[in-house]
C-alpha cells in the first residue's frame, strides 16, 4: 500500500468516475484501474463498484477512504512543515443535531483559538449524519442523545461503527415555544394539554425510524405533526402556528434570541447528551477546548 494509492482511490471517490479521476491524476485509465485493483487485492475488501453508469463507492471502502484521507492529511502536515517549511491550516469538525448550546460553544472554542491557523467545520445534520461522518473522520466529534428508548439500538450501532459515546449532560424534558404561545407562562405542561397545537420534529430524511428521531417521545401519537429539515423554519412555524418541540431545555438567546421560552414538561422522562469520537483515536487539543465549553451547560440541565 501506497501513499500515491491512496491518492488515486480518495480522487475517484469524489470524481465518482475512473475517467474524470485518471484525468485530474494525469495518468490513462487502464493504469489507474490497475493501482486500484492491486490496492484492493492487498487489503481484501471492495472499495468501488464500476459499471455502466459509474463508479460507486462500497460501505467497506467508505470507511477505508475515512483512513485513507487521516493519512493523507498527516502526510501532508508533515511535508509542509518539515519539508516545504510552509503552513497549513489544523483541521477540526464538529457535526451535532439540532442543539444551540453546542453551536454556542463551537463559538467560543473557535474565539479562543483563532482562524488564522485552523479550518474549522460544523454541520448541524440529521442523527444518522452525525454518526457517518463521526465514523467516516468528516468531524471528531458528534453530539446527539441517548435515553432509554434508543440507547440499545444506538449503541449496537456506535459499536459496530468502531464509536464510542461519552456523556456530558442529563437533561429532564423540555417544552420548547415562543413566548406568546397560550401555555408559555406555565410552570409544568402536559401531553395532553398540548394536543391542540403542532408538535415539531426535525425530518431525519431516508434514516427517519423512531430511534434517530432527534426529539424524545418520538413513538407517541401526536395529534398534529409537522416536520422541518432546519432550526429556522421550525422557530417560525412556532410563532406562525403555535407549534413546540421537544428539547433539553437548554436555551441560548444570545443565537436564537429572547422571543422563546422552555417549559417543563410532566414526565419522568430524561435524555443523556454526549459526545461520539473514533475508538482508539485521542481527541485533540480543540476537540478537548470544544468538550470542555459543552461541559459548561451541565449546572443548566435537569433542573
């Protein structure tokens, strides 16, 4: 196994075409076929499926190029250092669900560091996401939820994915609306007293089963149901219609303003948020920055 083969599978997995990769490499086809197919023979596993209409990626050779491109990147680092005496920009990704708070601390631990030497990326995604790109070295870090409901089925998956989830936070279960909702002033909210206005839910696209769900509670049958794909057009559905969601009762107004409020909801239910990172790989000096502004939230929860 090569640097120069590594090279070769990370440019056709995003070429998605032996032809465009080979072209953008400056070398034939039939040579970079053959690099290809010696790689695969060495490790033993598939990385593409070719025929007419391309060239497709397997699930084996989507984690494999995850590993191909940490090496690549290292390699790189340490040519430009030490070789080039050039500088190249640290890499750190953080990919979440939909939770303000852990958009406001990507804020300060970026403040603290500076842009000048790092090229910082966060993606607030659906739970299935979080966990690819966690799994595929897109992000160090994802942050999502575990409770009772959904732990046994997220762990098999966080274990077979090579994953492992840390806690940082128990929240007990929030009623999330704008604060000119007709129940916004109460102390303690019901389920049923809820029923007349839309529940809101984050679309969580092909992988929509009720364990990725993002909101807790995802197997009750709610009266009325709307789903949305970003945070913005779930704050105006609960000014426009009254709409709420379901959250850790963690706010940040100084991101989404002071026109929405967290009630209390009654139920015994609690949610444990924490953080995925690769089994095996040490968090960095920013993932740990990042971990430790996450932390900052815990005096906020289950109260």
């Amino acid at each position: 196994m090569t640097l120069t083969q590594l090279r070769y599978i990370i440019t056709v997995a995003e070429s998605k075409s032996m032809n465009k990769a080979a072209k953008k490499l400056f070398i034939s086809q039939p040579s970079l076929s053959s690099a290809i197919k010696e790689l695969e023979e060495e490790i033993g596993i598939e990385v593409f499926i070719r025929n007419n209409k391309g060239v497709f990626t397997t699930t084996e050779g989507e984690e494999f190029i995850g590993y191909a491109r940490q090496v690549v990147e290292q390699y790189g680092l340490i040519e430009t250092k030490y070789i080039d005496k050039g500088s190249i920009k640290k890499k750190f990704g953080v990919s979440t669900q939909h939770y303000t708070f852990a958009v406001k601390a990507f804020v300060e631990m970026v403040k603290q560091f500076g842009i000048d030497e790092y090229e910082f990326a966060i993606y607030e995604t659906k739970t299935y996401e979080v966990i690819e790109n966690v799994k595929n070295f897109k992000s160090e870090i994802g942050i999502l939820y575990l409770n009772e409901f959904n732990q046994k089925v997220l762990n098999k998956l966080f274990a077979e994915n090579g994953l492992v989830f840390h806690p940082i936070l128990d929240c007990h279960i929030y009623v999330y609306m704008w604060k000119g909702h007709p129940l916004a002033e109460r102390e303690e909210i019901t389920l049923e007293e809820l029923e007349e206005y839309p529940c809101l839910a984050f679309d969580q696209g092909k992988n929509n089963s009720f364990y990725f769900a993002e909101e807790v509670l995802s197997t009750y049958h709610y009266k009325q149901l709307i789903r949305a794909s970003d945070r913005a057009t779930l704050l105006n559905l609960m000014v426009g219609l009254n709409g709420y969601t379901l959250c850790s009762g963690i706010i940040c107004e100084e991101l989404n303003g002071s026109d929405y409020c967290a009630v209390r909801l009654h139920s015994d239910e609690t949610m444990t948020i924490g953080y995925l990172s690769r089994k095996g790989v040490m968090i960095s000096s920013l993932g740990k920055k990042y971990i430790e502004e996450l932390s900052k939230y815990e005096d906020k929860a289950l109260k």
